[in-house]
C-alpha cells in the first residue's frame, strides 16, 4: 500500500469536506426549488457546456444508459426526494452509506462474490444502526424520508455492480455523459409529479441562496470532486484512499449541527457510530484479522 503524499492527502481532505458538507447544500436547496427539478438542474448543468470537450467514455451506450439513470436519476432523485419529504441532512449522509452493503449483498447473489465473516459482520452493526433511525421516526425523520433515502442506497448499491465491468474508463467524461442520460428523464418525471406550474412558482422566487447552493451542488460536488477523486485512485491504491470516505457521514452530521441547527440526540450518535463502524468492519476487518493470524504464525 503506497502511503499517500501530504498535499494529495489534503486534497483528498478536502473532498471528503465538500461531500460531507453537500448533504446541507441539498437540504437549503430544497427549501425553495422541488426535488426532482433541482436534480434535473444539476445533472443539466453538470453535462453543460462539459459535453463538447469531452468525448464520450469508451463503453456501448447501454452501458452508458444504465448508469446515467441508476446511479445518477434514480439515486439522486429518491435522495432528494427523502430529504424533502422528511430526513435531517446529517442523517441522511449517515443511511445513504448503506449502499456498501447493498453492493455486497448484490455481488453476492448475482456475481457469485463470497463475503467474509468482518463483511456480513460489518452489514449486521450497520443494519442496527438503520434500525435505530427506524425507531426514531418523528421529527427529524420521517418513514417516507427514511425509505427514499434507502432506496437511493440501493439505486447505488445496484450501480456498483453495473460498473463493476467498466476497464480504463474516463470517470470524469462518464459522469458528464451520465449526467446527460439523467436530465432529460429527470425533466419528465418532474413535470408529471412536481408539476409545471409549481415548477414556474418555485423559479420566480429562487433566491441567490438557492443559485449558490446549486452550483455547489454541481461545480465542486460532481464535476471538481470526482475528477479529483478518480485522479487520486489511479495514482494510490484503493486500500490507501477509499477508506477516507468513512469521513463523510462525519462531516455530514457536524456541519448539520453547526449550519442546520440540528440536535445530535444520544440515538443519533449511537446510529451514526453503529453505521460508520459497520463500514470499519467491512474495509479494515480482513486486513486486521490477517495481521493478528501473522503474529500467531
């Protein structure tokens, strides 16, 4: 495992800070612009003008359709949608990891991926962290919010496993022509449950707010993170970067409190602790239990 220089380790900080702290940005967006509209804005903006200068990813176009609309319209609409309908943005950073244990399931079953003992250990503590929101519901979460968002963990979970066979792929140019599948889609759906009037409504009384919180949403989140991210994976190990990502429910729930004002009851901090250390126990586990196996050796 190559240790990861200082400054990419500061990048790589950095991102983490970004994603964490988009689940806030979500959340102000959607006080003022509809779920679905606002992810159709953002994967319109993330496509365009980024399109032209891009060629597109070396993959048949189903492969490229599957992914825009699983891991970026279905995802992101039924995470929006959850957080509109009734879920804390800390919370919400916090169920949505739940795609790690989705993807494992599914690999499981239909890749026929076996998963060790630390993994299936690791899905049941997160599992009991899910189940700890669960029997919490009132307030800060809602049943409906709740499920959107563990339906958008498995559009990602389903995801995972459709990118599993994608070899030398241009990441940053297969989210902009992903982003391009997921607009147009997104554009119907919203008009068809959101409606066209309350659409209007909503863009009449969009504050700069709401235009800050967007471009964040796709300038820095999705285009400037992923591009730096994928960097960052083709120069390290996956061992050595993708265990950052445990940082971001962290980052989520903190600046929910610090901007949102939302209160980190006890049940809260357990689910959080339970979740992010089922997701300890499935990237580090094998490799400590091989650790302690040498030294009895």
């Amino acid at each position: 495992m190559t240790d990861i220089k200082p400054h990419h380790l500061l990048a790589a900080l950095c991102i983490i800070l970004i994603w964490g702290f988009n689940f806030v940005v979500i959340k102000l967006g959607l006080q003022e612009l509809p779920p679905i509209f606002l992810c159709f804005l953002r994967f319109t903006l993330a496509a365009l003008p980024a399109i032209f200068f891009l060629k597109r990813p070396d993959l048949p176009w189903c492969s490229i359709l599957l992914y825009g609309l699983i891991i970026f319209a279905l995802q992101f609409a039924f995470l929006f949608s959850g957080m509109h309908f009734g879920i804390s943005a800390g919370l919400a950073s916090v169920v949505l990891q739940a795609h790690v244990f989705v993807t494992i399931g599914l690999a499981t079953a239909f890749l026929g991926e076996r998963p060790s003992s630390f993994q299936l250990t690791g899905a049941i503590v997160a599992f009991l962290g899910i189940v700890t929101i669960a029997l919490n519901l009132g307030g800060d979460v809602t049943l409906a919010g709740l499920l959107f968002v563990l339906l958008a963990a498995l559009s990602w979970g389903i995801g995972n496993i459709i990118t599993k066979g994608f070899k030398k792929v241009n990441a940053l140019a297969l989210v902009v022509w992903g982003s391009l599948v997921a607009a147009p889609p997104l554009l119907l759906l919203s008009l068809m449950l959101e409606g066209p009037s309350h659409i209007a409504a909503s863009l009449q009384h969009v504050s700069w707010l709401s235009v800050v919180a967007l471009a964040y949403i796709v300038y820095p989140t999705t285009l400037l993170s992923f591009a730096v991210w994928s960097w960052l994976m083709s120069r390290y190990s996956a061992a050595s970067v993708a265990p950052l990502t445990l940082l971001v429910p962290v980052v989520g729930m903190t600046s929910s409190a610090l901007v949102m004002g939302e209160q980190l009851q006890s049940w809260k901090l357990l689910s959080a602790l339970l979740v992010i250390s089922g997701l300890c126990l499935n990237v580090f586990g094998t490799r400590i239990g091989d650790h302690f196996r040498k030294k009895e050796t």
